[in-house]
C-alpha cells in the first residue's frame, strides 16, 4: 500500500476582501515528492500554503496533512510537519543555536534529541561560525539558514517552504538544494514556492503555476525554456479572464 499524500487540498478555497484569495485548489505533495508553486507577486502561493498548514481556515474545500484532516491535526500530526512560512526566527534576542534549540524542543524532541539534531542542523547548514551570534545580529541570509535549518532540523515528513532561497548566497542555494532531495529521497514530501525558475527546475519533481489564486497549468522541470512558459501560462489566462469580464 502507498503512503498517504504527505499534503491533499481538494477545492481549497479562500476569499479575501476585493476577491483576492485563493479559489478551488486541488493539489497534492506525495511521500518523496518535491512539489514547487510558482506564480507572480501576488498570486496566492502563501496564502495556500497557510491554509496548508491550518494557519488559516478555508471558506470551502478539505485540506488533509500526513492522512490526517487540518483542522483535527493534534501535536503529534505536527511534530510530522516543517515549515518555514513566516519570519525566519522567533528570537532575536537569542544566539543561532539557542533558536534552534527552541525550534527542536517546539517539534517535539527530547533532551539528548535536542543536542543531537542542533548539531546535525547547525553542520549541515555550515552555521557553526554564527551559532553563537545573536539572531538580531545576524545577516538576512544567515537568518533565513537558521530559519530554514530550524524548521528541518526534526526530520519531518512534510515540509512546507515559503521562498526559502530569499536571501541566500550561492553556497546556501547549493546546500539547501541538497538538503531537500536527501530529505524527498527519504521519503518527505515537499511544497516549496520559489521565484527562481532555474533553481525550481534543479529540484522539483513538479512545477504547479499559479496565478490570481487558480491552478493554471504545470510546467515540465526538465523542459526548455522555462521562463518563457511560464508567461506564455499566465499571459493566456490573463487574457482569457479579460475576455471573459
Ligand atoms: N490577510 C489578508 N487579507 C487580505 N488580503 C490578503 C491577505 N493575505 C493575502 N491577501 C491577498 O491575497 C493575494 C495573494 O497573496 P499571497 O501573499 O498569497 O501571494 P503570493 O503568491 O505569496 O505573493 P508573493 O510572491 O508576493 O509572496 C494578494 O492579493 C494579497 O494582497
């Protein structure tokens, strides 16, 4: 028997005042899948991935986390679940390790656990030289390895990612791109929004394209020229809408 989608949103649908919002969304993130959302400023990508990960209630439609309904998840759901939708740290006040330790604690992880997986994470995103800083003194990009490395750091199985390259220099690019296909091939199941189509072609499996809060189409990751399907997509159903008002 295969798992269970490690994300399932059927009809997802949430309006904002004015109309925005996101509209009718069908979408699944698959054990050892790395599932990118793309789309313009605007277009709805966090706003799914908040109604994702219940941090906001949909006006209609299901959303469903590791099998388990959203709305019904208990702690033990979410100890399952990393992401990295919001501000990168909690605390500024406290150096890079401490925001770690906190981010392993909140997931769940007991003392010796705490220790070991600070360390893996700290190794992994090669922040040793900053894990005694104070996170307000910290570089963006630093931040955002911190931020990134705290919400994987508890091996979770389903892994949301909000732009999680802003901010990053190349050597953060490469190690976070590596981290998550170790991550997918051990099973997780990743949604990650990116506004780098290049960088989403290296690791996705899927590329979903939103646009005004709909799916409207896919792109092939191994396709040519990305970029150019990307608008041909969005400028058709531009026009298409425009026709249709
Ligand atoms: N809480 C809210 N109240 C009202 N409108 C909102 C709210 N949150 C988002 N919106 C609107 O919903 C639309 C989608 O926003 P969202 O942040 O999901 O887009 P996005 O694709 O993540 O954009 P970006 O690439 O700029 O991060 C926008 O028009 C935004 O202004």
């Amino acid at each position: 028997m295969s798992a269970a989608p490690r994300f399932e949103g059927r009809g997802v649908a949430r309006a904002f005042r004015g109309g925005a919002g996101v509209h009718g969304i069908d979408l699944d993130v698959a054990a050892g899948e790395i599932h990118a959302l793309v789309g313009l400023n605007g277009a709805g990508k966090t706003t799914l991935m908040r109604l994702f990960l219940g941090m906001l209630r949909p006006d209609s439609g299901e959303v469903r986390v590791c099998g388990v309904d959203v709305s019904r998840a208990d702690a033990a759901t979410w100890a399952r679940v990393g992401q990295l939708v919001e501000h990168p740290l909690a605390y500024a006040e406290l150096t890079g390790r401490a925001n770690l330790e906190v981010a392993a604690r909140l997931h769940g992880l007991d003392r010796a656990g705490v220790r070991a997986a600070v360390d893996r994470a700290i190794d992994e995103f090669d922040l040793g030289r900053y894990a005694g800083v104070r996170a307000g003194r910290l570089s963006l990009g630093n931040r955002q390895r911190v931020g990134i490395a705290g919400a994987l750091l508890h091996e979770p199985e389903a892994i949301v990612l909000d732009e999680p390259t802003n901010g990053l220099d190349p050597a953060g690019v490469i190690v976070l791109r590596e981290s998550l296909l170790r991550r997918a091939a051990a099973g997780a199941g990743i949604l990650v929004s990116s506004h780098h189509l290049d960088e989403v072609a290296r690791v996705a499996d899927r590329i979903t394209v939103l646009n005004d809060g709909r799916i409207i189409g896919s792109l092939d990751p191994g396709g040519f020229d990305l970029e150019r399907a990307f608008f041909a997509l969005v400028h058709d159903d531009d026009a298409t809408r425009r026709a249709a008002a």
